[in-house]
C-alpha cells in the first residue's frame, strides 16, 4: 500500500493556518460593523456640561452664561512699580572721569549700581547724593537720569 505525502504535522500547521485567516476575517467583519465612519454627525457630537464633564446629551438653554470677550483675563497683569521705587537716592561711590564711568551704592540696599557720564545731568564727583532712576541694561541694573540732591 502506497504512502501518503502529507504527514500529520503537515495536517496540522494547514489547520491551524486556515484557523488564522477564518478568525481574521471575522474580526475584520467585526471592525466594519461596530466602525464610526458611518455614523451621522449628531451621534459623533460631544457636549460639555456645566461642571466641564463630557456628556452626550445638549446642554438645557437656561442654565447657559453669556460671556463677554472683555471678561476673559488671559495673562496676569503687569507690575507696574509705585512712583516712590523709580526714584532711587545714593551716593557716587566711584567715579572715573577719563573712562566716563562710575558706580553709585543705593541708600536703601547698599547695593552698587553701574552708570554712564551720558546719563549724567551734571558735572558729577565721588560722595554727592545722587538721585536716579534705574533701567536694566546689558550687563545688569544701570541708572539713567543722575541728578545732584
């Protein structure tokens, strides 16, 4: 009697094969049947209730607010600092007339604050109070407007 060529492992891994592609297809079936594409536009609408939930269902009209686009604060405010903490006094702690440059010590903080003889308003030496204004330059704070107290 003659032999077959198939053996029965080769059975197997044909059944199983065959198996695969049958359960593929079926979940393809299924992914056609349950997708979104055919859906109208109102069943894929999403609604926000009042307390920011997700809801399927429209708000009611009356508990809805008006507002106005001018209400709406995007940012923080600015500081705007006090005319008193633009004005600032101290005392020319060094001052080089040949490089025209020079450094005033803040009365309240003690701290050295860099200035230019073009941001002079007069004919400056070392240890006159001077009152100033400071703006933030290149390389840090530096007084603009000195002028003699």
């Amino acid at each position: 009697m003659g032999r077959s060529n198939e053996t029965f492992n080769k059975k197997e891994k044909e059944k199983k094969r065959f198996k695969k592609q049958q359960e593929k297809k079926e979940k393809a079936e299924a992914r056609k049947e349950n997708s979104s594409k055919g859906k109208s536009f109102e069943d894929m609408i999403a609604y926000i209730d009042e307390n920011g939930n997700i809801s399927s269902t429209p708000p009611v009209a009356n508990r809805q607010h008006k507002i106005s686009a001018e209400d709406i604060q995007i940012a923080t405010p600015k500081y705007v600092p006090e005319a008193e903490e633009l004005i600032k006094t101290g005392v020319i702690s060094f001052f080089n007339t040949a490089k025209g440059y020079g450094f005033i010590r803040d009365s309240k903080t003690q701290e050295n604050v860099f200035f230019h003889i073009n941001n002079l308003t007069y004919q400056a030496n070392e240890a006159d109070k001077v009152s100033y204004a400071v703006e933030k330059g290149p390389k840090g704070l530096s007084a603009i407007n000195v002028t003699k107290l």
